[in-house]
C-alpha cells in the first residue's frame, strides 16, 4: 500500500514539474526578467510596446495577447498561438512563425519582412498596410483576411490558400503565387507585376484595374474573374483557363 | 469630470465592441482629464507615451521615463510648478484602423482635447503632487485643424460647467488685424465648488506683420494668424503667479 502511495506520489510530482517550471519562467517573462517564455500561457497578456527581439516564445499561448507596437524581431514564434492578438505597429522582422496560429490576429501597419512563416494560419488576419516583403509565406491559409494596401514585394506564396481575401491596393510584385489559391479575393487596383501564378487558381476574383506586368499565369485558373481595365503587357497565359473572364486584355505577341 | 472620462471611455468599449473580439473590453485610454490634481505621481493614470519636460505649453523637452521624474525638469518661474508633457497612447486607434472603425479611430488619432490636436502637460509640485495641467493646441496640424484651433476653448468651456466663467475681451493692439472681420481675443476663468481654477486664453486674429496677402505682391498667404486656446486647471490654492 505505502509502495503504491509513493508511485503516485513520484506519478503526480514528475507531472507537476513541467507545470511548475512554466509558472516560473511565466512569472519572469511576465515581470520583464526573461525574454523567453516556450510552451507558455500568455493568453491576454498585456506587452504592449515591450522589446522581445530574439524572444523564444516557441508554441507559446498568445492567444488575443496585447502586443501593440511591441518589438518581436528574430523572435522564435513557431507553432504558437497567437489567435486574435493584437500586432498592430509590432515588429517581427527575420521573425519565426512557421506553423503559427495567426487566426483573426491584428496586424495593422506591422513589419513581418524576411519573416518566416510557413504553413502559419492568417484565417481573417487584419494585416492593412502591413509589410511582408520577401517573408516566406509558402502554405499559409490567409483566407477571409484583409490586407488592404498591405506591401509583400518578393514575398513566397506558393501553395498558399487566399480565398476571399481582400487585398485593394496591395503590393505583390515578384510574388510567388504558384499553386496557391486566390479565388473569390478581391484585388483592386493591387500590384503584380512580375509575378509568378502558375497552377494558381484565380477563380471569381475581382483584378479590376490591377497590374499584371509580366507577370506569369501559365496553367492558371482565371475563369469567372475580372479584368477591366487591367495592365496586361508582357502577361504569359499559356495554358491558362479562362471560361467566363471578363475585361482580359491579351497582349499579342 | 471623472464621470465624464468614464463615459468617454465605455463609449469606445461600446463602439468597438460591436465588431472586435472580447479583448476590446480591455482597452481604454486615459486623458489629460483623467489626471487627478492634489495626487502623487505614482498614483495619476497611465500609462501615456513620450513623456518629457514641458515647455509652457510648447514643444517637449528633455525626455524622461514618467511622472515620478518631474523633479528632473527645471520648476517653471511663472507657476513654481514642474511641467512634464505627454502624449496619448495610439493602441485604441489602430485597433479601431484594423477593425475598419474610421469614425473611432478619427476620434481616438492622436493627442486631442475633443477633437482638437493639442500638446497636454502635467504640472507637479516640489514634492510630486499633481498641482495642474495645461492643454495647449497643438500647431503643427493641417491648416484646417490650425485654422479652427481657437474654437477648442468653447468646447474647454462645456468641460468646466459647475463653475461661472468669467471673461474679458480685449480690443486689438497695434498692428493686429481680424481674420477677415471677425477676431477673438478673450482671456476667461472659473473657479470649481472644490476650489479648483481654470483658466482660459483663446485668440484668433493676424498678429503684427501678418495678413491674408501680400501687400506688395498681391499673393495669398496661408496660415499667416494665430488661431489657439490654451486652458490651465489647477488645484486649489495653486495657479497664481509665484
């Protein structure tokens, strides 16, 4: 009976320890004495405007955490949540957020250039006037979000999923948007010149008064979208779908 | 006055909590209104941003890290008090910008006494009481915002309605000329049931040597006048001359 009493007694202590240890590196993360916080609960947490460069907050719960105008560059954010949080004017250039969960999160005027950020989950993430140039954004799921005016020149998007974004006056040159799927998005007046879409799907969007400049769309999918008034020189569409478009001007080669 | 900040503020919980997520409930920001005269440093709302020694009213200073600093900056002649200016937290206002809540935002953008730009500072005393603080407007806006900035000081009257304001207007000195033919020049104050003071300077008018055009040229000048208010609230026993 005694030897059963001190197994679940060692049971309980060596489940406990890791509970203990992250309420000691919460504590201090929380008191700004450490900068690394892995696997914590940071759920609602206030750091608004805290500097957190090279911050390990590997699968930490962020979720609709305070982050306003916070400093997160080089931060190691991969596979944390950071659903809803509040990003607005934070700076997470060079930051790692492979597999994060970005859902709903706020990301108004922030800077995520050269971030990283794979297979991360931007589900109706408000990213206006954001800047992403040359992030790795190969996978992400940005369906439903908002990046109006948002800046991504060189950004990588292959295999991305961008239904129903809105994304106006955006700036996506020499993005690469191959095998991604941007159907249903809204993309007027928004830049692609040079950018590479082929195996995309670009169905039912709206590219309005968007420009094309050499861009590529070999083997693209354009039906039932809109082109009026698009800039199309130099466009390649070898192999494109195109039932239904409307408004596409193809330059004559 | 704190009720009226409280309202102000569930104002905005109610605004934005039609379309943000829960967190919205946790957002407020205080305002030069919010301080409270006759309480330490450590004990005024915050937090705000970009505090720095004041300079009656003008541009900041030497920046320091809060209020618990005001002995860093040198006591002002005029009212033996230390002055320490600040700005607004923005956090409200992108948060409304994300959420496409224009009309918020536009409400909460920038350090504003209503809707009026304005450079607020705190006025402390030797030994860290809050004794006042000053609401001047802030010239660098756009020409519209510089244009009507004398008319912060009715709306810096409705925000002291439990005492009397008693004015004066003063006739123009040599070489001022109206604005076309209207011109303010009012000195006002008040003086609350708990012994509190404000005072009030508006004016509106083209100072000496300046004019809507050119004399000799014919051109149209812009913003060649003063357009500004500037309010002072003290503590009782604080605001005259030391």
């Amino acid at each position: 009976m005694r030897r059963a009493l001190i197994v679940i007694a060692m049971l309980f202590l060596a489940a406990s320890a890791p509970l203990a240890e992250d309420g000691t590196a919460r504590a201090a993360f929380l008191a700004g004495t450490s900068n690394d916080c892995p696997g914590c609960d940071l759920s609602r947490a206030n750091l608004t405007y805290r500097d957190l460069s090279g911050a390990n907050l590997e699968g930490a719960n962020l979720t609709k955490a305070r982050l306003h105008r916070a400093v997160l560059a080089k931060a190691n954010l991969r596979h944390a949540v950071l659903a809803g949080a509040n990003l607005n004017l934070t700076d997470l250039r060079f930051a790692d957020l492979s597999n994060a969960d970005l859902s709903g999160a706020l990301l108004y005027g922030a800077n995520l250039s050269a971030a990283v950020l794979p297979h991360a989950r931007l589900i109706d993430a408000r990213t206006q006037h954001a800047t992403l140039a040359r992030a790795d954004m190969s996978g992400v799921d940005w369906s439903g979000g908002d990046a109006t005016e948002a800046r991504l020149p060189g950004a990588i998007l292959t295999g991305a999923t961008l239904t129903n974004i809105h994304a106006p006056q955006a700036d996506f040159r020499r993005v690469e948007f191959s095998g991604a799927d941007l159907t249903g998005g809204t993309f007027f007046e928004t830049v692609f010149s040079g950018a590479d879409f082929s195996g995309a799907r670009l169905r039912d969007a709206d590219f309005r008064q968007a420009r094309f400049e050499n861009a590529d769309l070999t083997n693209a999918d354009l039906s039932n979208s809109q082109f009026q008034q698009a800039w199309t020189q130099g466009i390649v569409l070898d192999g494109s779908i195109r039932d239904n478009v409307v408004g596409l001007r193809i330059p004559t080669k | 006055m704190r009720a009226a900040a409280i309202l102000r503020g569930g104002g905005v919980a109610t605004l934005i909590a039609v379309a943000a997520p829960a967190s919205a409930q946790e957002l407020d920001r205080p305002d030069v209104q919010d301080l409270v005269l006759g309480a330490g440093a450590d004990a005024q709302p915050g937090p705000f941003r970009e505090y720095a020694c004041g300079t009656d009213g003008g541009p900041a200073s030497i920046a320091v890290a809060g209020f618990d600093e005001f002995a860093r900056c040198p006591k002002e002649s005029g009212t033996g008090l230390h002055e320490i200016a600040f700005r607004y937290d923005d956090e409200i206002e992108y948060y409304a910008l994300a959420m496409n809540l224009k009309p918020v935002a536009d409400r909460y953008g920038g350090t504003r006494f209503g809707s009026f730009p304005v450079i607020v500072s705190a006025l402390f005393d030797d030994s860290g009481i809050l004794r006042g603080y000053r609401v001047v407007t802030d010239d660098r806006g756009t020409v519209r915002e510089r244009r009507i900035a004398y008319a912060m000081g009715v709306f810096a009257k409705a925000q002291f309605k439990s005492g009397q304001w008693t004015c004066s207007s003063e006739p123009l000195g040599e070489g001022e000329t109206p604005l076309g033919n209207q011109f303010v020049k009012e000195d006002c104050s008040t003086t609350m049931p708990g012994g509190q003071t404000a005072k009030l300077r508006v004016r509106l008018l083209h100072r000496p040597g300046q004019a809507a055009v050119d004399p000799f040229t014919g051109e149209k000048r812009v913003g060649q006048y003063e357009s500004t208010a500037r309010l002072e609230v003290f503590d009782a026993g604080w605001g005259s001359e030391r």
